[in-house]
C-alpha cells in the first residue's frame, strides 16, 4: 500500500486488503487479519484465549477454519464455490461429502426471495450444523437429481483470537474505541471499522502529551466483548469516562447514533455535539436499537458509558449481512468522514476542561488587543465568541455545554481558549483527586 496516498484512499484500501479473508469468531482468517493490521500498529498486542473458557455466561466456542467447501450439481458441474464468495458456507459448518438428492439439499440452503441477487449471511456458531448460502435466483434454477457437497473444514479445541492496543495518557482515565474483526467478506458492516480504528489509533501515537489514556479493541463480535468485560470489568468501570463502537463506518450515507443505556454520559453528548455540527442530519436511534457490541458494554451491572457513532446502522440498510455489502458500497468518502467524527470526538474529550473567567465583570479586551480598537456594530465573529465564553465560564460549565450554549463547534473555540488562557483570562478549575479521577471545582 503505498502511504503517499491521500488518507481516504488509504481507509478503502486497507479495507480491499481485509475484505477476502474468511473470518470467523475463531481461527485463520482472525490471525490473518490481525496480523495485517499489526502491521500498521507494530504495538498491537495479540491474545489468544483457550476453547472452553468461561467468561460470564458464556463458554469460548471451538476454533473453525474452512479450506474450501463447494457443490456439484447433477451433471458434476460446480455451482456453489467457497473461493467464489466466502459468504456461501454458513459460518462453523461442519465437515461433510456427501451425495444427496435436492429435496435433502434444500434444507441446508440459505437465500432471500426478497432480494435474489444477493448471498446471506449465515451463521451456526454454537450449534453443530452445515449449510450454504446461495442467491434466491441460482437456487431457483437447481435441477433435480444428486448433488456432491463437500465442505472441508476442522471445528474442535483451539483459541480465540484478539487485539488490544493501550495508549497511555497523563491520567489513568481512559476512553475505550471497540470494534469487531470475525465478519467474512462484508465491507460496511465488517472491515469499515478495523480500517478506520486502525487509523485513528495511528492519529493518536502521532499526539503527543494525550490527556486521557486510550483502549483499542479488534474483537470478535458478542464473545470478544463478553471475555474481555469478564477479565477487565472492575477497571474499565473505575476508568472508563467514554467509549465507542466502531462499526458500519464506511457508506457515504446518512450518520446515526445509538445512544448508552443511560443515554447521558459524556461520550453520549459528545456523539450528539459532534454530529450536529460535523453531520448537519443524522438518525438518532434509542438504545433498543442496539446491535453490536454496545449490548454488552451497556447491559445491566456493566453500565459502561459506551455510544455508537456510525453511518448506517445495523440492519437500517437493504445490504446489511449480504453479499451486497462489498467495495462498492464503502467509499473513501464514506471512511474518511467517519475518521474525521472520530477526530473531532478525541478533541471534544480531550479539551472538554472547566474554566472560570478570572476577572469579575466583562475584562477589558481592547488593551490586551484582542478587541478591535474602533467600534463597529458588526462585531468578528471570533470577538464575538470570546465574550460568550468569557461571559459562561463561571467554574461550573465545562466547555461542551458552553459550546452547545453559543452554538458552536467545540474543536473551533480551542484558538480562542488559548489566546484566554495566555492573557490570563480564564483558569482551569478542573481537579484531579489521588485516583487520577478529574472533577469539577464545584464537587
């Protein structure tokens, strides 16, 4: 991949990469894609945790790899081929080569008369089981007689195979970025998140000084998420101030947002505050929408302080868990937009402090010059939005809700703090007890 490519282009080609891997929740197609995603954060740390593994209520399922899987239609012609499309294999089918007639065949197969060009995506994770997905138009057209199916794979004791990338900071509270790395070939859905994750972690190794330290999750779907809150809960629970699922992050389509289960932690109105300004128009879904990962985070006695900031959400568009989800449908448009609201919500995080205005009264502005020194009704809108926040900043209003206050992007005030902070307009009020845990004065 050449790096003097422009970033949108680099988001959809790390996503060309990943996109013909078999993935799974567990085997191969995992390694191999955390493996090319080491490649660009050398520091990723890969873990591998045992089948049979409690965790919760859960038990770490079998490790599955697929060599190849394909059906033989009545006059030995191969109509149904794994190396085609991996989606044709339902995910942790067994073994199998066998002649059977159509009318057995039919009940392992998997389409949709609603949309009969397309593949589903089928899965039988803690099950045993096998079958194939096919377009409803080819399954239309199978002939009767015998078919040959043969699905080469292995489903027995292994590992499941994670990434973790911590970025420390200069206090232990930490924000959580998660996203999933165990979908086959959809792009949307699937790799529009390790891509974009995997460059906004670069983005943060290149920031130095970082206030909050930072943890990167590549995970399988639902088991990924449970193992890792069952060894880190207690931790994530003290440290924790936000966190966000990466997900379908990759159509160039309408934003939405999936609040917490609390529905007004900080990272919940950062994703609102970043949406209204970088977004304009954007879905705002309750959390009985949920679909990923945010279930487990944000479930009962979990309570993480976990939103969604994505495009599409799951299930919201007609391509989700088909074949239809590929390279034409994620754009470097669609990718880099979601890299820069991701941006924007670190720098709302990151700078989101509470200031007191030092002087009692509105300061003089005009002798430190930052005050036009000749009248004039129309005002600079940056004069302008000095004296709003001088005129909020009373040591009990962080910056966001001063922010929302004068309507206005949080991350276009920083030159205007800075230059109240240097003439001593403004001090930080923002306390930092022994655990590292920052607090308002008022508290």
């Amino acid at each position: 991949m050449a790096i003097n490519q422009p970033l949108p282009i680099q988001l959809h080609e790390l996503v060309k990469r990943l996109f013909p891997i078999g993935r799974s929740l567990t085997g191969n197609g995992v390694r191999e894609s955390l493996g090319i995603i080491k490649e660009f954060l050398p520091n990723l740390v890969i873990h591998e945790v045992a089948s049979g593994t409690s965790c919760f209520d859960w038990i770490v399922p079998e490790e599955w790899n697929i060599r190849e899987a394909w059906i033989e239609d009545p006059s030995g012609k191969k109509i149904i081929d794994y190396k085609d499309n991996n989606l044709h294999v339902v995910g942790y089918s067994v073994p199998i080569d066998q002649i059977m007639p159509l009318e057995r065949l039919q009940s392992h197969l998997h389409s949709l008369p609603e949309q009969p060009q397309a593949i589903p995506y089928v899965t039988s994770y803690y099950q045993r089981n096998w079958g194939f997905c096919l377009t409803h138009t080819q399954r239309m057209n199978l002939l009767p007689g015998n078919y040959r199916v043969v699905i080469d794979s292995e489903l027995g004791p292994g590992f499941m195979t994670f990434g973790e990338l911590i970025l420390p900071g200069t206090t232990p509270q930490e924000i959580l970025f998660s996203t999933n790395i165990c979908h086959p070939s959809m792009a949307n859905n699937e790799l529009s998140g390790p891509s974009v994750l995997t460059y906004l972690a670069q983005w943060l190794l290149d920031n130095k000084n970082l206030r909050y330290s930072y943890r990167i999750l590549f995970l399988p779907e639902t088991i990924g998420s449970i193992y890792y809150l069952s060894q880190n809960l207690r931790y994530l629970q003290d440290y924790c101030v936000g966190g966000f699922v990466v997900s379908c992050v990759g159509d160039a389509r309408c934003y939405s947002y999936i609040p917490s289960s609390s529905g007004d932690t900080l990272a919940d109105r950062v994703a609102l505050h970043v949406l209204k300004h970088h977004a304009k128009f954007f879905h705002h879904y309750s959390f009985l929408n949920r679909g990923s990962d945010e279930r487990q985070y944000c479930n009962a006695r979990i309570e993480l302080p976990v939103v969604c900031m994505i495009r599409s959400a799951y299930g919201k568009y007609p391509e989700y868990h088909t074949s239809l989800d590929n390279l034409d449908l994620v754009s470097p448009e669609g990718l880099y937009g979601s890299y820069q609201a991701f941006q924007y919500a670190i720098t709302c995080m990151e700078n989101n402090k509470t200031w007191r205005n030092t002087v009692l009264c509105e300061p003089q502005l005009g002798k430190r010059g930052l005050y036009p020194t000749l009248y004039a009704r129309n005002k600079g809108a940056y004069t302008q939005n000095m004296r709003h926040i001088l005129v909020y900043a009373n040591g009990k209003r962080d910056l966001l809700t001063i922010a929302g206050l004068i309507d206005q992007p949080l991350w276009e005030l920083l030159p205007i703090i800075d230059d109240l902070k240097r003439h001593g307009l403004i001090e930080d009020v923002t306390i930092v007890n022994q655990s590292g845990i920052e607090k308002c004065e008022r508290d």
